[in-house]
C-alpha cells in the first residue's frame, strides 16, 4: 500500500496539483530515492519504492522551493511532521 502525503497552496485559489503540474513547474513523476509526486494527482507525494522518511521529506522540499521560486507560491504539507523541519 502505499503512503501519500500532501502538499496544499496557501492562500491561493489554484489547487496546488495544479501549481506542482503546470507546465512551468514540470514536478509531476519527479523522483527522489523512494518518494515521488504522485502522476495521478501532483499534490501529493507516494512513496513508490520503500521510501523512507528523509526521502519523502527531500522530495517535498525540492516541490516547495522549486513551486516558490518560479511562482512566489508557499506550499505546505498538510500533516504535522514531528522530530524535524521541512
């Protein structure tokens, strides 16, 4: 089974699978290690080969700085992560 974990726009009326898969951003199937941005809905991170934690918490600061730079768009994930900063 696997494990999703999402990423949400704050403040702003795209939704951010919308913002992750858009053509300037291009994130939709990126891959880090294990983790990866889900193909069926780009705001969310799958675990798609025995992820670890420190993969799917790469992955999502590679989505987050890279969704900033290009669009001034914060994202953040909508579980709490306990024991380390994103």
């Amino acid at each position: 089974m696997q494990k999703l974990y999402y990423l949400k726009a704050i403040n702003q009326e795209t939704n951010s699978d919308v913002i992750i898969d858009g053509e300037d951003a291009g994130l939709k199937g990126l891959k880090y290690r294990g983790a990866m941005v889900s193909d069926k809905h780009s705001g969310f991170i799958v675990s798609y080969d025995n992820a670890s934690c420190e993969d799917v918490l790469e992955l999502m600061r590679i989505v987050i700085s890279t969704v900033y730079d290009k669009f001034g768009i914060i994202l953040e994930p909508e579980i709490k992560i306990v024991g380390t900063k994103l």
